[in-house]
C-alpha cells in the first residue's frame, strides 16, 4: 500500500481487536464513521465463514497460524478501550 493509501485508511478506519478464549485472533478494519454497534457487527460478519475463510477478507488482519473458527456466542470485541461480549442476540459491554 503505497503512503497516500495507508494515510487514507488510518484516518477513516479504525482497527478493533477480535478474542476468541482471551486470544486475539483477528483485527479487523471498520469506519471510525460506524457507531460501536455498527462496528461489532461488521467485525461479526468479516470474521465469520460463509463462501470463503473469514481470514481471506481484506478488511481483517488474522494473528493466529492455522485454521480458526468463526466469531460466535461468548467471544469478545475491543473497539478503543471497551470490550464488547457476543451474545446470543446482540453485544454487552464488559469491563
């Protein structure tokens, strides 16, 4: 990614942290435009496998070797300094 580009990215997007069993796993790219919830559920959807891996994403930096599973019910979300718990319907903020 050449300078102007990487610029571009820092300044419209922010990188969340997504922690699957006190792991990172993955980081991910989102609009500092989104509002949080906005934010965790795009994190959800690219860090979930439907066609594709979910680390094949272009948004999503995966940290992990190997195969992962995808983002569900209990995993976690650090947008900033709040992290954010997976529920069965929606989020919770967690300290």
């Amino acid at each position: 990614m050449d300078k102007i580009g990487a610029l571009t990215k820092n300044l419209l997007y922010e990188k969340v942290a997504v922690i699957h069993n006190k792991e990172t796993v993955a980081y991910v790219y989102v609009e500092k435009s989104l509002s949080d919830t906005d934010k965790l559920e795009r994190a959800f959807m690219l860090t979930n496998s439907i066609n594709d891996a979910w680390w094949n994403n272009e948004e999503v930096t995966k940290m992990v070797t190997g195969a992962c599973r995808s983002t569900s019910t209990g995993d976690m979300v650090l947008i900033g300094t709040k992290k954010y718990m997976c529920e069965a319907v929606g989020w919770k903020e967690v300290e």
